[in-house]
C-alpha cells in the first residue's frame, strides 16, 4: 500500500458517463490541480441519455442537460478541458472508432497517467459502460498509442506523435493499493458532484455529503489517513520496443 503524494504534470480523465468521474477521482483532481498545477482532462465517452426515470425528457434533451453539468462540474475541479466524445448511453463497445478516439487524446494530450474506472471485478458486477471504457482506455494507453504503427493516419493526417502513458490509476478497485490524501478536497468533490443535478433531483445534499465522508473513510483507513481516495495502480513498462519506436 502506498500513499501518492507526487502528482503528475499531465493527466487524462476516461469517464464512461457524466458523474463518474467526480465520484471516482474529484478529490484527487483537484488537489492534483490546485496543489501542482496538474493539467487534466476528462475524455466523456457517452451522452448519458438513458440517465432517468422521467418519461417525459427525451434522450436528446437529457444529453444536452448532462453535457452542460459535465462541463460546471470540471470547471469545478479546474479540469483543462472536457472532450465530448457523445457515444450513446449503454452503447459502448470495444470498436476501432472508439479505441481510436482515445488514442488520439493520449496523442494530443500526452498525459503521464491515465486515470479510468477499473474493468476487472470477481465480486462484484458493474455497467456495461464501466467495463468498456476502462478496458479500452487501458488498451489504448499499452498496445496502440505508442507505436506509429497503430493509427498512423493520426501522425500523417494529423500531426499527432507516438505517446507512452507510464502508469494508470483506476477508481472503482476491488483492490486498491494507492492512495492520494483528499482531506481538504472532500467539499469540492461534493460540489462537483452537486452540478450533476439531474442525477441528484430525489436525494437530499447532506446525505450526499455523507456518503461522499464515509467513502472516503473507508479508502483511509488502510493507509491511516482520514480521507482518502483508492487506485489500483499499473504500471506500463512495456520494454525497449517501445522506446526504439518512440526514438526513430
């Protein structure tokens, strides 16, 4: 177990749907931000169109209403940028398009560490949604977007160049094994939470502040820290290969 206590200079944010991503790592973002200057930014891989119960509010409707919370709750945590990638909710699926498309922001953006939702569960069951985006996120940042050799028209067409992510944290472990410290962050976390209104209609502020404290209790006390959020960390050493692709 280990507590994190460098933050990178870059970061990417793979979020499967509005919210997840404040749930996950709001705290740890914006220490990142505030503390260290860190650039993030959240890739959005669906529209959350299916996200309520209304039958009266279409999937368009919703989608442009969860786009606009999207954006207030980054703005809120000092997120660089928020990129839209608009793929219908419960429709992701490991294609070439949307592998692609994250490949292109690890180009554009040339993060150190990617941070996404952890696709591997043996207890527990999680979204479809979940599952995709961590998966390929992972995918893109170890197999494709080093080598010009995957996607190459990113380079010729686009001028992007080849990136190497080192490490990825991933929210949402069954196995957690680092920490980042979000004592002082905790009220963030929940406002940005708070821009996500749509989701949040029925359900009082104060118990959304307590549950957000006792979560993160409980990633703490494995690391005797009163608040804390929980990764499990890989690390992408994938060997001299790379590196001869990345220097020629």
């Amino acid at each position: 177990m280990e507590i994190i206590t460098d933050a990178p200079r870059r970061a990417l944010v793979v979020t499967p749907h509005p919210d997840d991503a404040e749930g996950g790592c709001g705290g740890t973002t914006a220490k990142w931000v505030k503390e260290a200057g860190t650039e993030v930014v959240v890739v959005l891989c669906t529209n959350g169109d299916k996200g309520t119960s209304d039958r009266e509010r279409t999937p368009q409707e919703l989608a442009a209403i969860r786009e606009r919370e999207q954006q207030a709750a980054s703005d809120v945590l000092g997120v660089k940028e928020v990129v839209f990638l608009s793929h219908p909710d419960g429709g992701l699926e490991d294609t070439i398009l949307f592998r692609g498309q994250i490949v292109r922001e690890i180009r554009r953006h040339r993060p150190e560490v990617v941070i996404c939702i952890d696709p591997y569960r043996s207890v527990s069951h999680t979204h479809r949604d979940h599952r995709m985006s961590g998966q390929v996120a992972l995918d893109a940042a170890f197999s494709y977007a080093w080598s010009h050799l995957h996607f190459p028209e990113q380079i010729t067409q686009e001028g992007l160049e080849p990136h190497q992510v080192k490490e990825a944290y991933l929210w949402g472990s069954e196995t957690p094994d680092v920490f980042v410290d979000i004592e002082n962050y905790l009220d963030l976390k929940v406002e940005s939470l708070n821009k996500h209104a749509s989701q949040f209609s029925h359900r009082d502020p104060s118990d959304r502040h307590k549950r957000v404290r006792e979560g993160a209790a409980r990633h703490a006390k494995t690391v005797d820290l009163p608040y804390a959020e929980g990764f499990r960390r890989i690390r992408f050493e994938i060997g001299s290969l790379a590196w001869q692709f990345l220097n020629t």
